[in-house]
C-alpha cells in the first residue's frame, strides 16, 4: 500500500512539471496521430480515426476529443451541395479501458450548420493549423508527459491535403478558447450564432496577430 501511494504521489509530480511546461503553449502541435504510435496506441487511434471519419474524403474539418477515463467524442463539418452538415459522434463509454469493446456503442446526430458559421469554422481550423509548431521543451527540462488530461485533435482535408494538430488540456486563453468555440458548435442546446460567430473572429484576429 505504502509503495502504491509513493508511486502515485512520484507520478503526480512528474505529471505537474511536465504540464506546468505544456501549460504556455498557446498554438496547435503537428500531428502524424496513429503513424508514430506503439503498437497498442496505434490499435487504439486507428479505431479513433475510422469510426470518428478522420481519413473520410467527405469531410472538410473534424474535432476528435479523447478524455482520459469518460467517452471519446468528436465532430466533423462538411458541405454537401449547398448545405452544410454537422456531424457528432460519442461513444457510449471510454472506448480504451472498455472491458467489452464491442459493446461500445457510437452515438451519433447530424444537424444543418448555418453557411456564416459554417465557413467561419473552416477558416478557423485553416488559419489554427497554419501556426501549428513543435513544442520546444526548456534547457534541462522534462519534455511533455501527460498522465491525466484530454488530447484534442483538429484536422482539416481540402483539395486532398490532410494535416492534423493536436493540444493536450490548454491552459493558455487561445487554446481553451479554440476548445470551447468547438465545444460549443458540437452542443444540442440552443446557441446564440451571432455571439459565437463574433467568437470565431476574434480567435481568427488573433492567429493572424502571430
């Protein structure tokens, strides 16, 4: 008992540096996703990525949350003729840790998403993924473990072109606020477009600030 709470306590330190040198990244990291992975986490995201519809020609920008322990989440935006449809998926529990994974279910809804929105958002992944750079860690420093957080990854497909970025439970006001914007376009409940849209903007003003 004594050695698994050292060990815990050993690893929530290591866990609190690490973050506390992740917590100033303020742009997206590039992605390669499952390609570098070892072989258990490669399993794992190619899962993410098919049935999420990361790899789907059909879709322009997707958002893929993957908490720690609650279920794995995502949406993707596409046009199809002159709409444009939103599309949420969540499974019915943490896909990782399920005993039975085959009992997972997704839940899924698609919904009409307004063409200013629309376009706002796909021009917000553009100009996100624009700025994606490595993480440098510190001289001497750790470099970045995160044992206990949320991986949310952003993606984007035109013309063929596929680049994905990801950022690990931010901390900086641009990264929650890119968070929270896409948090918002997934939700059921009622949202005040013209208030969101004037969000979207002024995270678009402040990436091309950089």
């Amino acid at each position: 008992m004594k050695t698994h709470l050292t060990l815990l306590l050993i690893l929530s330190l290591i866990s609190s540096v690490a973050f506390a040198q992740y917590a100033g990244i303020d742009h997206l990291q590039p992605c390669k996703y499952f390609e570098d992975d070892s072989k258990d986490y490669r399993g794992y995201h190619h899962k993410i990525a098919e049935v999420f519809h990361l790899k789907s020609n059909n879709v322009t920008i997707n958002y893929i949350a993957t908490p720690s322990f609650s279920p794995e989440y995502a949406f993707s935006l596409t046009k199809a003729k002159r709409k444009y449809l939103l599309t949420t998926r969540q499974f019915s529990e943490n896909y990782w840790y399920a005993e039975n994974k085959d009992n997972v279910e997704l839940l899924s809804q698609e919904r009409e998403l307004n063409k200013t929105t629309a376009k706002l958002m796909f021009s917000l992944f553009s100009i996100a993924l624009d700025s994606c750079k490595n993480y440098i860690p510190k001289k001497n420093g750790l470099s970045y473990i995160g044992f206990d957080g949320t991986n949310y990854y952003f993606s984007e497909r035109m013309d063929n072109n596929f680049r994905i970025g990801k950022t690990w439970s931010p901390s900086t006001p641009k990264m929650q606020e890119l968070v929270a914007i896409c948090e918002r376009i997934r939700t059921s409940q009622p949202v005040d477009f013209k208030k969101l849209n004037k969000r979207i903007k002024q995270m678009i003003s402040g990436f091309e600030e950089r």
